[in-house]
C-alpha cells in the first residue's frame, strides 16, 4: 500500500516557438525566452561551493549514463558554454533551503540556491529540460549527437510544504536495495524529500533486529501468498520473504540523504503484529491459540501455532498492551532502529488494531482497571503514548495513522491522516502536525484507468483526480470532500 503527501503541484505544458516545457512538480514562476543552450562536450561544470560537488556529479553522471558526456569540472567560469552552480548559506533566508532560481541562456546555464537542497532540485529541473534520447539512440556515437538543445527558461522555484513524502511497502512484497534505490531515484526526480519506509506488518518482517533475530528468520518469511486480487483465488504455495541487515539500511539512508531525502522508518504497533507474534508469541494476548486464517482465502503449509499472514487484512491477533514484556521487546527494537535512522521521526503505525483480543485478555483488562481508563481504545492511547515517551526520550517523535487519535492522541505526536480528511482536520485543530495522505486521492493502489490490467486494492483514482487534490482543507467550514469520480461501491475500512 502506497501513501503519499501530495505536493499539490501540478505537471507544467507550455508550448513555445515549438518548444514543449514539461517540469513536475510545477514550478512557482517559469519564464520561456529566446533561443536555446548548446550542451556538448565542450561545456564545463563551474562549481563554486565544495558543498555542490556532489550535486555536479550527480549531473555529471547523469549525463555520462544517458548523453554520453562527461563535462570537465572548473571552480571558474569562462565566458560561456558552462553550467554553474552558487550556493550560498544566508541565516537570513534559513526557510529557503529548498528554493533555488534556474537560468537557461544561450551562452550559459547558471542554477542558484541558499541551500545545497535548493541547488540539488534546480539540477533536477535542469535534467527534465534535456531532450528526450529515444531508445535508438542509445548506441550511438557521440559524434553523431554532438549537442542538445535546452530551451532558455527562467525558473524560480520554492516548495509549498515542508514535508513531501512518498510510502513504500516492501512488507507485502519485498524489493532488493537496487530497486529501492531506483524508487528513492525517482523521488528525488519529482523533488520529494521524504521517504516513507514500511519495514514491519503482517506479512512480513524485514528490517534486521540482533537483538531478536528471529524476526526476520520467522517473521520476514510467509509459506505462501494469495492469488490475485483479495480474498484470492488461490494460493501459491511458494515460500516468500527478504530482509534487509542494518548494512543495507545504513546504504539505503546513505544514498537517500546524499539526494536529500529523509528516510522515516515504519514500525507498525500495536496492531498489524503478526509477523512479529510469529517470530515471537509470548507478545500475543493468547500465544498458545493458532494462528486465524483470514476468511475465504486458501493457505498454504501449516496453520498450527502463530504464523505469519499470507493475505491482507487486518487481523485480530495484535501486541498485547496488558505485557509488560511487550514493551520491553519494543523499546529493544526501537533501540536498534533509532540509531539507523538520523529522522527526527519515526513511524509507530496504530492503525487498523482490533480490540477484540484485549477485550477478552486478563493482562490487558486488568492494564484497563489499574490505570482508570474508561476501556480498550483508551488502552491503545495509552500504548501509543508509552511509546511516544520512550521514543521522545531517544530525541525522536512519533508519527502515527490518523488511527491514534482514538482514546486520546498522544502529547507530540503527527497524525498522518489516510482515511479521509476528518482524522488531519481534528489533530490540527488539537494543534497536532499533520500530514494529508486521504486514500481517495493519494493511494496508488487503486484502479488507475476504466480497463485495469493489474491487481489493485479498489477504487478508481486516475491522475486527473491526484493533481487535483488540495491537502489544506477548508476545516474552518467543515467541510470534506470527495472526489467526483470516486467509486464509493469500492471504498472500504481495510487499507490493505
């Protein structure tokens, strides 16, 4: 399940003397001029700032993968034929790290920021203004394509949120670090700068844990997985699961950070708990019950004992907050995960938990009548804020679904609202941080076109209707929207 903080910045088209000029996300001012810019081999990257070296390799790289050229570096600029980078560092202007003025002129290109940050994403904007090298192309010589044409433009550009954030689910399916870094590639490319990891759920637990390794021996691996669409036609039997080792995600958060993007780490509590009961049942209310298989779907391999799931959903089985010994295991975690992580945030989950477990748990009833609470959604609060507390003790604050203002939101927690806007409209009016996720607009899991040709969750959400969405909501009328072209046949309280 992808979610995604949508920048409410739209695809740019505009034609000119023949010209198409196409950058996403649109940026604040985009002037066309006159003529174009020559880049060849002959052009020289100019950096003035030590701080932009990283970013002129990255272009320079680019160009060498895919234009077959590798500009010489100078830390002065000739008359002309030359890309420049300036940056300087105004604690004046300390607001404006990611805003960045790009200039296209026939004789030079010059990219200016306050911020590397700014510098970085001026470079993206420069890369989406190369021509297009068709598929033909690839093997030809450089001689036969001794220069690109980059259209004069005057761009000056400033994001609109502070945080804006792409989700990436690897428990359901599990990606190779290759391939995240692809994914990280393409963030970096839109100008997102928030990078949502969900490493732990029910399906599978992949982020490794020393402490607890059968976390990802036990609980990183599933006996088989659903057929299509849920609740399936099948299963396919076949084993299925990957972890990454603490080496990874070190490299992963690396090579996230060196294209400005912070990676906030997902470790799902207390519900979505099952690949972690089945690595470890004692944090079960029940451990000695088995495992239930979600209704209506086939199962491969043993249903004895606690298993992990191999369907989506959401499952009864959850940590038990009546434990000590829980939290104990969770801080144990959490000590493992923070130090990988250099986010101010980390991602405690606390949505989709079903009470049914504690409702009928000696430990968690008990939890409920010591601590005067008024019953088991005020037992999730209090779950959520011991975890918060550990957490902020760490110099890290939490962010949780929009689940978590039930029983009572936790002191300095971001709710990340998903199921509509009413959960974000209520913790900003509580004077919470928040960030507008609602499924309807922002899931990419839905259906995308009429005739759909893959497996989705539900719904119908084309393009047309992500670009139009607007994250502040008018909460001082009150009102929430839905989209016109919602299928409202298709919504459903299950995410996954």
């Amino acid at each position: 399940m992808k979610k995604l903080l949508f920048t409410a910045s739209l695809f740019t088209v505009i034609f000119t003397q023949g010209q198409e000029i196409n950058i996403i996300p649109q940026p604040a001012q985009l002037e066309v001029k006159k003529g174009n810019f020559q880049l060849s081999k002959s052009t020289v990257l100019v950096v003035l700032n030590k701080g932009d070296q990283a970013t002129a390799s990255f272009l320079n790289s680019y160009l060498q993968t895919y234009y077959r050229l590798k500009l010489p570096v100078v830390n002065k600029a000739p008359k002309a034929n030359y890309i420049g980078f300036s940056t300087w560092n105004d604690t004046a202007y300390r607001d404006e790290k990611e805003s960045y003025q790009l200039i296209v002129d026939p004789k030079f290109i010059r990219i200016t920021a306050n911020g590397h940050a700014g510098s970085f994403y001026g470079m993206q904007s420069l890369i989406q203004l190369l021509p297009v090298v068709k598929p033909q192309d690839a093997n030809v010589k450089i001689k036969a394509l001794s220069s690109y044409a980059i259209p004069a433009v005057v761009i000056e550009d400033k994001p609109r949120f502070s945080y804006r954030g792409v989700h990436f689910d690897v428990c359901r399916h599990f990606f190779p670090v290759a391939y995240v870094k692809q994914y990280i590639d393409y963030l970096a490319l839109h100008k997102f700068n928030t990078f949502h990891w969900h490493l732990t759920d029910d399906q599978g637990w992949r982020i490794e844990i020393k402490k607890y390794p059968k976390l990802t021996s036990v609980g990183g691996w599933r006996n088989g997985t659903i057929i299509g669409r849920y609740p399936g036609k099948g299963n396919d039997s076949i084993r299925y699961g990957g972890r990454y080792t603490q080496a990874e995600i070190k490299e992963v958060v690396k090579y996230a950070t060196e294209r400005f993007i912070t990676v906030i780490p997902e470790i799902e509590m207390p519900g979505h708990a099952s690949a972690a009961i089945a690595a470890h049942p004692e944090l079960s209310c029940f451990p000695n019950e088995d495992t239930k298989v979600a209704k209506g779907t086939a199962w491969a391999g043993s249903t004895k004992g606690k298993q992990v799931q191999q369907a989506w959903g959401v499952f009864d089985d959850i940590f038990c907050a009546g434990n000590d010994n829980t939290f104990k295991f969770l801080e144990g975690v959490l000590d493992e995960v923070v130090p990988l992580f250099p986010s101010k945030y980390i991602h405690i989950g606390g949505d989709e938990a079903p009470k049914t477990h504690w409702k009928r748990c000696p430990k968690c009833q008990q939890r409920i009548k010591d601590l005067g609470l008024k019953d088991e959604h005020e037992l999730q609060s209090y779950f959520i804020q011991r975890i918060e507390k550990y957490l902020n003790s760490k110099g890290k604050q939490i962010i949780g679904w929009d689940e978590i203002l039930e029983g009572g939101l936790a002191p300095n927690a971001t709710v990340m609202s998903w199921q509509g806007e009413k959960g974000g409209i209520e913790a900003a009016k509580q004077g919470h941080n928040v960030i507008m996720t609602p499924g309807n607009w922002c899931y990419f899991d839905h259906a995308q076109s009429r005739n759909e040709d893959s497996v989705t969750i539900g719904g119908y959400t084309p393009i047309e209707e992500v670009y139009s969405y607007e994250p502040v909501p008018n909460y001082g009328q009150n009102t929430l929207r839905t989209p016109a072209r919602w299928n409202t046949n298709s919504s459903r309280v299950l995410r996954r």
